[in-house]
C-alpha cells in the first residue's frame, strides 16, 4: 500500500507540496467544523484569487476534492490555477466530532437534521 493512502487531508497536501491550513468554525449549535485551505503547488503563500469553496457530499470528507491523480483532482486544479481553495467537512465526518459541550459518543451529539 502507498504510504500516501493511509494521510489524512494536511498530511497529503503537504506530501504532494501543497501549503495547507487547517481552520475552526464554530456553529450556532456548538459543533467545531474543520475546514481546509489549500494554494497552489509549492507555492510559498495563499492565492489572493477569488475564492472558491468546496462542500463533499453526505457520508464524505473534504478528502474527496484531493484524493485523485492531482492532474484531476478538483481541489488541486482549481489551486493551481490561482484561485483560493476553502474546504468544508460536514459535522460528524472525521474531521469535524468537536462540539462545545458534547461528546460525540453520546446520542446527543448526533442529535441533529439536515
């Protein structure tokens, strides 16, 4: 197995020579949703361009939008073409189980519809 398969979203970025960021947002409700920035390859600073944010699907991860050939992966083109990546993760997802207050092991912290 590639050593590539087993890394998570910064892990992989940063392998592939990706400047990454890893940012919190807090909801109304108190879950901490982690969210994503990439730039362009082996660039030493964030696009200034427009930026352009990615949202994955139900059941996803912001990990979708990179983990292709980088030739097409969404994510990437889009950095290396001078915009500024911003990629979101759904409560609940693997990056995203911090709350406030709650613990994703209680049936509280799922608590919640779409």
């Amino acid at each position: 197995m590639p050593a590539e398969a087993k890394m998570d979203f910064t892990q992989l970025a940063s392998y592939l020579g990706y400047p990454v960021e890893s940012h919190y947002v807090q909801t109304a409700d108190g879950f901490i949703l982690h969210m994503h920035h990439i730039g362009a390859k082996n660039a030493t600073s964030f696009s200034s361009g427009v930026p352009v944010f990615f949202q994955h699907g139900v059941l996803d991860s912001s990990d979708t939008w990179i983990v292709n050939d980088e030739d097409a992966a969404p994510g990437f083109i889009m950095a290396n073409l001078g915009y500024d990546i911003w990629l979101g993760n759904n409560r609940g997802n693997r990056y995203s189980t911090n709350h406030t207050s709650l613990d994703p092991s209680s049936a509280a912290f799922w608590d919640w519809t779409w």
